[in-house]
C-alpha cells in the first residue's frame, strides 16, 4: 500500500481502516467532493460516472443496508482512484454478480469498500469473541482476511 494511497483515502475519510465507515461518513465525503448521488431503478448494483467533469455515483435502488454501503464506497474508490487525469466523461460500471476479477481497479474497489466496513481493529475485536452467527457479517470478516492477505493492510 503506497503512502499516497492512504493520504487520498484519508481525504475522504479520516477513520479509514480504523473504525467502520457508515452512511454518514459516505455522504459527508461525497458532499465534500461534490459528488452527486443518486438512487435509480438499475439492472447492475451501481456505478461511477464523470460527466462534464461532475461525478456522480448511481445507485440501484434495490440495495439496501450493508450491501448499499458497500456498493457505494466501492463507487466512491473508483472517483478516487480510477478516473484519468484530464477526463471530464468517464464510466465505470459494476457488474451485479461477476464483478470482473481480472480487473484490479475492480478487485482494489471491493477491497476499498470491504476495509471500510470491517477496519482491521474491528476484526481483531471480533476475534476474541465467538464467531458472529449473523451470515453477512462472518461473509465480511472472511472477505476482510482475503484482503489483508492481497493487499497488506
Ligand atoms: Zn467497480
């Protein structure tokens, strides 16, 4: 993880990687880029788009709680990290199901989105308590793993 990775990231979200990042901390970071957010009827979960130089993160209005937070921080990371400098219309879209592996900025997204909704701190805290039986939550801590092992944070 590059030094200047975490500057960008910390930009927008000062907490990064130190406690969950929520709906709010979302919104104010969006607010603070000017980002547009919206919620639409999409067949995909979302996507990020710049369009005459403003960014806009569109959201499937099907998704709901974690799985929206993390659809739109993984959106989020695409603005910061993604768009060409110098582009004023850029797309990147989100598959539903196969988000295409292959693509690293695809891979670093969901990464992104998974650090922010489960810090390292988090996992450490849940390690010494017996495991959650909530699904989506033992899903994430898994996930959160999987990424500190590729990544290193
Ligand atoms: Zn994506």
């Amino acid at each position: 993880m590059k030094k200047n990775t975490i500057k960008r990231i910390k930009e927008a979200f000062p907490h990064f990687n130190e406690r969950p990042i929520t709906e709010n901390d979302f919104w104010r970071a969006s607010k603070k880029f000017k980002i547009v957010v919206r919620r639409l009827p999409l067949e995909i979960d979302g996507y990020y788009e710049r369009y005459k130089g403003r960014n806009y993160i569109l959201l499937s209005e099907r998704l709901t709680g974690r799985k929206w937070l993390h659809t739109a921080l993984h959106e989020f990371c695409h603005f910061l990290f993604d768009v060409p400098i110098g582009k004023t219309n850029y797309v990147l879209y989100r598959k539903r199901s196969d988000i295409d592996r292959d693509d690293p900025r695809e891979r670093w997204a969901d990464a992104f989105a998974t650090i922010c909704l489960m810090p390292f701190p988090e996992i450490i805290r849940l390690s010494k308590e017996p495991p959650p039986e909530d699904q989506d939550t033992l899903r994430l801590c898994l996930d959160r793993l999987t990424v500190k092992s590729h990544y290193g944070i």
